[in-house]
C-alpha cells in the first residue's frame, strides 16, 4: 500500500516534465499489459476530446488504476475524458488484442478517434449522468491500427459513491491489454463459474428450503431446522457469487445500476453475512445431528466465527482472507471433522458418509487457501480449485439431505413404532380399565349384598334392643312395683283394720241393740246411741273399703304397662298419696329409717289434665330417690340430722309446680348431667335399673310436653321441679 | 288405769271406744288417743303420774313408734314402767325382734285382733 502511495506521488510529481509522454507497448505477455501510466484526465463532456488531434497538454496527468478512493481530483459523479498515447511495437500494430476493464462506471472506448466498445451506458439525464459498470472478465477485443502512437480516449461516466463501510477497494480505471485467447479463456471460465454458481444456488435453496419445509410439517427434528438455514443461508452465498461474477456481463446492465460501487459493496457483505450465518448453522446442525453437548467449546468457536469472518470487512486483502477464512472457517470446519470421527468412533450411523463428504470440503478449502496464497504450488489446483470446491460443496449438502432424509425415515420409524406400541398399550390400558370396572362392579355388589345382610341384621338388633328396652321398661315398674308392694300391704292393711274392727263392732252392737229390744224398759236413749254408732260405723267401713280398694286401683293402674289415658286429675291428691306409697314401702324395707315430710299444697291447683298413674310414677320416682339419698346421709351423719322430704304445688305462670325437695346428700356436679340418661344408677349394683329418672324424665317432657329440672347441692339437698303446663 | 292409744289414723279412736265401750262404762280403763308420737309424749310430760299403758302404732309420719318406745323406755324408767305394747301393719320378723329389743312388752298386728288384744291387756288391767 506504501509503495502504491510512493508510485503515485512520485507520479504526480515527476510526470508533468514528461508530459505528452507516450505508454510504451512493446510486447503482450499473457498476464496482458496493465496502462497505469501517462494518462491525461478532464472532468467534462466534449466530443472533439476523441479527436487524436486535441491538446490535451495542459489536462491533469492521472494514475487511473489507483483506488477510487485516492483519486483526488473527481467529484462524487460527473463524467470526464482520459487519454492515453500508445507506442505500439512494431509486430503488435494492426493485431487485434483482447481488453480486460475493471472501472467504477460507463464507459466509450475511442481509438485513434474511432467509436470501438461501450461498456455499460452513459446517461445524459439531469441527475445522473453515470450510467453503471463492473466489467471485469471480457473477451473485448479491439483491432490495432498500423500507426507506431495510437490514441485512446475513453469517455467515462462514474459515480463514487459507496456505502459507509468503504472498506472494499475498487480501481478507478484498469485497463489491460492482452492476447485474445486470455480474454475468451477468463470469459468462459466466468460463465462456467456462473452457471455452477446458479447451479449450487438452486441445489442449496431446493435442498434447504425442503429441509425447512419437512420442518415446518413436523418440528420433531431440529437438525433438520438448523442444517436446512445451513443450505439455504449457504444458497445465499452462491447467489452473491453469482451475481458478483456476472456482475459485468448481465445483471448490472440487465437492470441498469447507477451505483455500481454501493451494489457491489452489499452484495459483498451480503456475502460475509451469510457465510457467517451459514458456517453457523453448519456447526449447531451438526452438533445437533450427532447429539453433541453444546458446551463452551461450541460457544468458543461460534463466537469465533460470528467475530472473525465480518471482521474481513474492515480489513485488507490478504489480511482479510486470514482473518475470515483461516480462524472463521477452518476452525468450525475442523472442529465439525472431530465430532464426526467422535460419532464414528460412537458408531452413529451417518456419520462415516458426513465426515467424508465434510473432509472433502476441507481438503479442498486448505488447498484453496493454499493455492490463493502460493498460486505455483499446484496449476491444476489453482485453476480448478472452483469446480473441485462445487463439487464438494453439492456433495456435502446431498449427504447432509441424504442423512436427514434417514434421520427423518428413522424418527418415523420409531414413531410409528411408538404408535403401535401406544396402540398396544391404550388397548392394555382398556382392557386392564374394563377389567377394573368389572371388578368394581363386583366389588360394589358384594358391598350392596354386605349391606342389605348388616343392614338386616342391625334391624334384627334395632328390634331386638326396642324389645329389650320395652321389657327393661317393663321391669322398672314391676321393681317399682315391688319397692311399693310392701307400702301398699301396710296402706290396706289400716283400711282393713278398721273394715274388720268397725263390722265385728257393728255385730256386738247389733246384738246389743237385739238384746235391748228384748227387753220390756228399753233404753232409748241406748238404742238411740247405738243406733248412732251402728251408722258412723257402716260409713267408716265404707270409708275403708273404699280406701282399700282405690288402693288396689292405684297399684293395678301403676302395674299397667301401656300409658294411662290422660284425665283431670286432683295433682295434691295423687302426690299425698304416692307419698305416702312410697314413705311406708321404704318403712316396710328399713325399720330404722325415718324421716318428717313436709307437704305444702296450694289448695288452688284444682284438676289437672294428665295421665294420673303416669304423673304418679314419676313421683313415686321422685320419692323414691329423696328417700334414698336421706337414708344414704343418714348413715354418715347419725346424729343431730333430721330428714326432710318436703312436697310443694304450686300454680306457676305457665301451669302448675310440683317441687320434691330432700335434704339429703346431693347430687354431684359430674353426676348431674347424666341422671337423665338411660340405665345410670349411682345405686349398688342390682339395686337400681337407671332407668326411673329416664323414665320419668320421657314422661314429664315427651308425654305431658313439661320439663323435669332438677337443683342440688352436694352435701345439703337437692330439689327436683317437675313444670306441666296446663290448658289455656 | 289408761290406756294410751299412739296412732296416726284419726278412726281409731272411734273403733277403741266402740271395743271398750263396756269397759269405760264400768270404768276398768281409761282410754287416751295421741295422733302422732310427739302427741304421745307431750301426753307422758303431762300426766306422768298415772298408770298408763302405751298402745302405739309403729308407722307413723314424723317419729316413729319404735322411736317412741325407745324415748319412754330411755326418759320415763318411772316405777312401774309403762307397759307399751307395739302395733303395726308390718308384723313380721324382724319388725318384732326389733320392738321387743328396744324394751316393747308385747306386739300386735294389724288389722287388729280385740279379743286378742284383751287377753294380753288381762294382766295389767284388773277386772278385765
């Protein structure tokens, strides 16, 4: 780059003193000659400028093969005229000889004033007067003429700008005479370059988008994914080729480019992107086809790539050809061969084709890059490194198809397989379900029967306890019955006393008065007081009887098992008397035993619609218990107590009171709760059934819709309140 | 000589007097009546001096018979001690043991037998 600098300052300085100087051509090597010197340059449009016969002494002299970049002298775009003399050797005039161009622009190739060639296509208009192009491999020629100095101008119409990047180097103007047989060599050479290049554009993209295509119907394989954006970011590259290499032959002129520069510097990068992308994509494919950890290593080299190849942008040749291809390729590149010998050696299936169509592309990627770097190494190389590197290039994108496509037959396969086996399974799954709900079924059945036959056999045990019940109810009252047998002996036996006394007394009286009547001085007065005795004591005697026998009636009604129709019932008579009952069937049992009771009726109470030897029952009950507790007390307290057992009626606001009050030992505060219950007894086993508070307790409540309340204090009494309400 | 007659029934008054008739006409006895124990006593504090024989009821509300004997036998050991004859309804064993313990001279049953009773009153009561 120095040395160019040097060149062209040397030029620009000395030249001007060999003005008019002439471009000696004295042979035509096959690398052709380069004319990169005394040229004259004008910026202007004039057609007498082809005239040979023009002074162009005072133009400006120029090195038109320099950097577009370095040219001071031109504006962005204009058009302008060069001009160049050429000695001719001598065996070298009248000889057609082949012209390469390469040139930022259009151009009209004048000699000795003769219209010969127009590359691209120089616009008039207003704006833009550069029509554009890149000509680069041509098999233009031009006929020499016979003259020793021969005039060429060239018409050039230009444009300078470039995108920002403007790192990619363009000669202003090189123009390169050479043997028509190079010319026709390098233009076939290009064609056959653009048509491999179209070709493996259209491989890469029918292969790749097939790829992405099978993808996108059923995302199971990823490598598909990932190696089809490798073909077709891959297509992409040979696209740019294509259009760079036929850049001066179709497509500039085919659609008329005005910016020739900017274009081809996109296309350019458009290139190093998608090489970029691509070798991306090549990696994590393969990393994923053979099932490749992507660890650091992967990330390494990927960074590698995505850094190192743009990085050739910013560079200059060779150094960008290092930078891009040695680390940003080759690296990836050997890193992929080592996964595949890593999956041959794990015997995966595709990998000894892949490595080998892979190693291919490496070997001739490092021959290319050898043969760019020393050309001589190998001619065969160096010339078809192109078609070898094509070659390779479609082999490895068939067997990467090749290799999905048994991927994806494989993947099938199993899936197909697991659908059997799914198949197979939901029909077990099924099966095993139906068999489930059989057993179930049976299961529930056997349960249903279970149930009926326990259900059964608890009604058995409901019926059976209700007949147990009833005849534990039964048994109370006869043991109620018998506690009362004794009190009731001794309540007839005092009726019958008098019945017995009062009618033999009668039978002395009667005879008293028969003997009286006998005699002839009757005692009136006698007859008369016996007479008066004889009827008190027939009434007495009826007294009596009647006792005994509503006695009898009591204890009868008391013995009857169902409940005792409800009539108007004199309460403080029913109470009296049971307590007497009951008083004297305790005296009966325990001689020792006494007690003071204490009535208190309200003689207001009148008649009481209940069902009298129910009421009576619970009284006795009542009873019962304040005697029992009083004796209970009475055999830990001998001296200085006196038993009470107190009976009051009472009209209440509701109905009427009757309270049976003892002073006995009380009840406790952890017995109270359970008095009510059924079969609990604080008595001596055998004593008590436990169920005459119960009873009672359903009598007051549930048969005469009243409440059995009870208070007590341990120790010094307790109150039983029996509540009924009455009518009204 | 009085008869004391403890009893908690109010016709046996009636029915004593009717049986004794003749001999309160003749005046071989005196009858007296007390409705309950306690009525009996306050009768002994009254007329201690007398000769009094004690007919008493065993079941009686309040004080019982069996408690009365004990009081007279324990408070009135006067000479001669009252003769107290128990009667009662319950007749049986134990009833009688328990009187004749606690110092009873005799006892009866209910309902009572007069004639019996006389023959037992014949030793205490002269010209019956």
């Amino acid at each position: 780059m120095k040395l160019t600098l040097l060149s062209v300052w040397l030029y620009l300085v000395v030249m001007p003193a060999f003005s008019q100087t002439v471009f000696r051509m004295d042979s035509l090597p096959s690398n052709g000659v380069v004319l990169d010197k005394n040229w004259k340059w004008h910026l202007g449009d004039n057609p007498n400028w082809a005239n040979p016969t023009f002074d162009d002494s005072r133009w400006d002299t120029i090195n038109p093969t320099q950097d577009i970049a370095l040219v001071r002298q031109l504006p962005q775009q204009g058009i302008g005229w060069l001009h160049i003399h050429l000695h001719v050797a001598p065996r070298l005039r009248g000889q057609l000889v082949g012209i390469r161009l390469e040139q930022a622009g259009a151009t009209e190739f004048f000699l000795n004033g003769k219209l010969l060639l127009r590359n691209g296509k120089i616009s008039t208009h207003k704006d833009i007067q550069a029509g554009s192009i890149w000509s680069d491999h041509t098999s233009q020629t031009i006929q020499l003429e016979a003259d020793s100095v021969q005039f060429i101008a060239i018409r050039y119409a230009f444009s300078r700008n470039k995108l920002p990047i403007n790192r990619y180097h363009f000669a202003f103007f090189n123009l390169r005479l050479q043997p028509i047989e190079v010319g026709e060599k390098g233009e076939l050479k290009q064609r056959v370059e653009i048509v491999i290049e179209a070709a493996l554009f259209g491989v890469f993209l029918f292969l790749g988008l097939l790829q992405l295509l099978l993808y996108a119907v059923s995302t199971v394989q990823r490598t598909a994914l990932f190696l089809g954006l490798f073909l077709v970011t891959q297509s992409i590259v040979h696209f740019m080729n294509l259009v760079r290499n036929g850049a001066d032959s179709f497509f500039f002129t085919l659609v008329g480019i005005t910016n020739v520069l900017a274009v081809f510097e996109a296309i350019t990068i458009g290139f190093i992107v998608a090489i970029t992308i691509s070798t991306f994509y090549y990696l994590l494919g393969i990393y994923q086809y053979f099932g490749q950890p992507r660890k650091t290593t992967f990330w390494a080299i990927a960074c590698i790539t995505f850094t190192t190849i743009p990085g050739a942008l910013f560079l200059n040749y060779p150094y960008n050809f290092l930078s891009q291809f040695i680390p940003g390729l080759l690296i990836p590149f050997v890193d992929i061969l080592w996964i595949g010998i890593l999956a041959i050696k794990r015997k995966h299936p595709g990998a000894k084709l892949f490595t080998l169509a892979h190693s291919l592309v490496l070997l001739i990627f490092i021959s290319w890059t050898v043969s760019v770097f020393l050309p001589n190494v190998s001619p065969f190389l160096s010339e078809n490194v192109l078609y070898l590197f094509s070659i390779s290039f479609l082999a490895l994108a068939l067997t990467i198809s090749l290799l999905l496509a048994q991927e994806r037959a494989a993947i099938n396969k199993l899936l197909r397989q697991q659908l059997l086996d799914l198949e197979v399974l939901s029909g077990k799954t099924i099966a095993q379900e139906q068999e489930k709900q059989q057993i179930l079924s049976t299961q529930n059945e056997r349960l249903e029967q279970q149930v009926e036959v326990r259900t059964a056999e608890l009604n058995q045990s409901l019926t059976e306890l209700k007949s147990t019940q009833t005849q534990l109810i039964q048994k109370e009252k006869l043991a109620s019955l018998g506690e009362l047998t004794a009190g009731i002996a001794h309540e007839i036996q005092n009726p019958l006393n008098f019945v017995n006394n009062f009618s033999e007394v009668s039978t002395e009286l009667v005879s008293e008065l028969q003997e009286e009547e006998t005699k002839t001085d009757r005692d009136t007065e006698l007859i008369q007081e016996l007479l008066n005795d004889l009827s008190s004591n027939l009434q007495k005697i009826n007294h009596h009887g009647g006792r005994a026998s509503s006695i009898v009636k009591g204890m009868l009604e008391h013995s009857r098992t169902e409940s005792g129709e409800k009539r108007p019932t004199d309460i403080n008579a029913l109470a009296d008397e049971y307590l007497k009952i009951a008083y004297h069937g305790l005296k009966a049992k325990n001689k020792s035993f006494n007690c003071e009771l204490v009535t208190d009726f309200d003689p207001t109470l009148g008649l009481v619609e209940v069902a009298p030897q129910e009421i009576g029952r619970v009284l006795l009950n009542l009873y019962n218990n304040a005697f029992y507790a009083l004796s209970e007390k009475q055999k830990i307290t001998p001296t200085n107590y006196q038993p009470t057992v107190s009976i009051n009626t009472q009209r209440s606001e509701s109905g009427i009171e009757i309270r049976v009050k003892d002073n006995g030992t009380g009840i406790p505060e952890s017995v109270k709760a359970k008095i009510f219950q059924p079969f609990f007894t604080t008595k001596p086993t055998g004593e008590g059934t436990g169920l005459g508070l119960s009873l009672s307790y359903d009598i007051i409540t549930k048969g005469h819709g009243g409440t059995l309340t009870v208070e007590s204090q341990p120790g010094s009494g307790t109150e039983f309140i029996i509540h009924l309400p009455t009518k009204g | 000589m009085t008869i004391l007659v403890v009893d908690d029934e109010v016709d046996i008054k009636e029915l004593f007097l009717q049986r004794f008739r003749r001999e309160i006409r003749t005046q071989v006895l005196q009858l007296a009546f007390a409705l309950s124990a306690q009525e009996a006593l306050d009768y002994l504090d009254k007329h201690g001096g007398l000769e009094i024989l004690i007919l008493s009821d065993i079941n009686m509300p309040g004080m019982s018979g069996l408690e009365l004997l004990r009081r007279v036998r324990s408070q009135y050991p006067l000479p001669p001690p009252p003769v107290i004859m128990m009667i009662t309804a319950y007749h049986d064993s134990p009833n009688y043991q328990q009187a004749m313990a606690d110092g009873a001279n005799d006892f009866l049953g209910k309902p009572l037998d007069f004639n019996l009773l006389k023959e037992k009153l014949k030793p205490f009561v002269a010209g019956l």
